[in-house]
C-alpha cells in the first residue's frame, strides 16, 4: 500500500544515485587497493623474455 509522496520519478533518480555511488565506492576501493601494493602481477617468467633492441629473444635456430 503507497502511502503517497513517493513518485516514480524520485525512484528513478535515486535509483541512478545509488547506481553511481556504488560504482564510485567500487572504483575508490581499487585505488586504495592499488596505493597500498595489493595488486599481484600474475604473468610468470615466459612473459619476460629477454629482448634485443626490442625484439623479443628466441631460443631456437629457426
């Protein structure tokens, strides 16, 4: 039962004003996470290959 005062215009817009403080609060928690060193880089060593004036080194004679 609706008691009044509450259009479906008000819901819309604070249903987009909880959308976008959601994806703030999202975004901020990346970057704190990313300032305090908590990113892991996942790539292991075959992702570093040694280069040699920037092309990528091959161990094979092909």
């Amino acid at each position: 039962m609706r008691t009044g005062g509450e259009t479906d215009i008000n819901h819309a817009k604070a249903s987009a004003a909880m959308e976008f403080l959601l994806l703030f609060l999202f975004l901020l928690v990346l970057a704190v996470a990313s300032a305090a060193g908590l990113g892991a880089d996942t790539r292991d060593s075959a992702d570093w290959k040694p280069t040699a004036d920037g092309r990528r080194w091959r161990s094979g004679t092909c």
